[in-house]
C-alpha cells in the first residue's frame, strides 16, 4: 500500500517518501508491462493527487521516469467507475443500489438506477483522513473519537437526505476498508475460506459491536485481529466508525459487499473503450477472449 494520502490529505501536499514509494511501484508496473510486451497502460489516481498542490511535480516524474501517464479522476469519475463495476458484477439493473466505498481520502456514495448513477456524491472522508485528523492516541482517546463521529455526521446530513429520497433496494459495500470489516464481523475462529467470497452480509448491530472492541485496542493489538490484513490495523477505527455513522445516518440495517469496485471499473472501462466488451455484457468478453474474474 503506497498511502499517497498518508501525511497529504493534511498538509495538501504529498511527502517524498510516498511520491518516491509511488515511484519504485510504478517503475516495477511498467518493467512487468515491457516484458509481456504491452500496447497500453491505463493509470488513474484518486483523492490524494487530486488534492495536492504539487501533483505535477509528480505526475511529470512518473512520465519522465517510468513513461506512464497518470490520469487524474474527478470524485464524480470515481464513483461513476465504482458503479460500473459493481453494476456490472451484480448484474443489478432491475434494482436500485446504493453503493458505499470508503477509500482513504474520500467516500463514494451512488444510488443506480438500471446500472447508471441518479444519484453520486464524493464526500472528502475516508480512513486515511479522518485518522490523521482526528486519532493521535493510541488507542483512541474518548474525545478523539467523540469529535470524529461529530465530524462525520455533520457532513453526512445532507447526503443522507438526498439518499432517503432518491430510494433503493439493496446496500453494497465496496474496497478494502468495507470488506476488512465483513471479514472481522463474521470470523468465527473458523477456516476464512468462506470470509473472501463474493457477497458478504452484516447488519449494524455486528459492526457497532465490532467498532467497540477495536476502539479500546491499541495498534499492536488490532494488528493482531483474525480477518484484518496488518497494513489496515492503523486506520480501521477510522473506517470502521465512518461506516457505522453512513448506515446510521442513512437509515440502513444491513450491507451486502462487492470483490469489484474502482480498479475493475477502470478495468472494464478501458475494455469498452477498446470495444473489448459485448454489448450484451457477461463475465466472458468477446466469447472467450477475455475473462474477467472476482
């Protein structure tokens, strides 16, 4: 995980130590793509380029040194590329999703209606930030978190709204954040073989029991947590109550979550473009050709 947000989302501007971690991953891609001989590369970047006062400084470094050219998404390109994916996954287009992706620097919140956006909000919270903000002590203070979820539901009101009336049907939960915590919230002590399908459901009382035990964890401890990968541990708090305030403002009782989300809408984005995809779209492209797999 590069965390170009890590020390950015602050300050406004990216660290040498994340560009220089964004550079070394970017030069191993590219030499991977030089060996199998690729046409095209496709690179997008998020919340934390997009806010940064030098993002040119470094978007010129990695087209000068490893000849990729980055595009910048806009939060509503984002969502949009997020709801491509999952639509598309679910094969949803007789029902309204609501779709909520927590990434590090933002939260996606889309409403589709027949597999398009009607509704698409980007909202400047994410694990990465509001940890920063918010999360010195360790484990949290009381106020810390206190004033995080007085921040988070401040800024929720309106969207939460503006979902209630748009309407849906089903509630997905896409990215490593929303898919660490299903993980936590179902583990039983047993095998984790059923823990990484597709489709796993949990209902808010499982995730604000959950939030409570990490709460009172420090940092060693939750790295130590059956189900949440390491390089989580120190901003699942963050995520975790940022996803607990969304369903509680919203009004929601349980969420569904989805293997695919802005990476393979990227994905399937770029094989459309290429006229890679039928128009009828199923999970194998261009009868055979392409197989794209969760």
């Amino acid at each position: 995980m590069i965390r170009l947000g890590s020390g950015s989302l602050q300050s406004g501007k990216i660290p040498t130590a994340a560009a220089d971690r964004a550079l070394r991953a970017l030069r191993r891609f590219s030499g991977k793509c030089r060996k199998y001989e690729v046409d095209e590369i496709t690179a997008v970047a998020t919340s934390a380029i997009r806010e940064s006062q030098n993002r040119q400084h470094l978007l010129e470094r990695v087209r000068r040194e490893t000849g990729i050219v980055v595009r910048v998404l806009s939060g509503e390109e984002e969502g949009r590329l997020i709801a491509l994916a999952v639509s598309r996954f679910n094969r949803s287009h007789a029902l309204k999703d609501l779709i909520i992706d927590i990434g590090g620097g933002s939260t996606e919140l889309i409403v589709t209606s027949a597999g398009k956006p009607s509704y698409l909000n980007s909202l400047k919270l994410g694990s990465v930030r509001l940890t920063e903000r918010f999360l010195e002590s360790d484990p949290p203070a009381r106020e810390e978190l206190a004033q995080l979820r007085r921040y988070v539901r401040r800024l929720l009101e309106e969207p939460a709204a503006s979902i209630r009336a748009e309407g849906f049907d089903r509630v997905v939960g896409t990215s490593g954040t929303i898919r660490a915590l299903a993980r936590m919230c179902l583990w039983t002590g047993d095998s984790p073989g059923d823990l990484r399908r597709a489709g796993l459901a949990f209902g808010t009382q499982a995730l604000q029991d959950l939030n409570r035990r990490l709460c009172k964890l420090a940092l060693a401890q939750r790295s130590e947590l059956p189900g949440l990968p390491g390089r989580r541990a120190d901003i699942i708090v963050a995520g975790g109550l940022l996803l607990e305030e969304t369903m509680a403002a919203i009004g929601l009782d349980r969420l569904t979550t989805c293997p695919w989300a802005l990476r393979e809408g990227v994905l399937l984005s770029s094989l459309r473009a290429n006229g890679l995809l039928d128009a009828r779209w199923s999970t194998r492209p261009m009868a055979g050709k392409l197989r794209i797999s969760a």
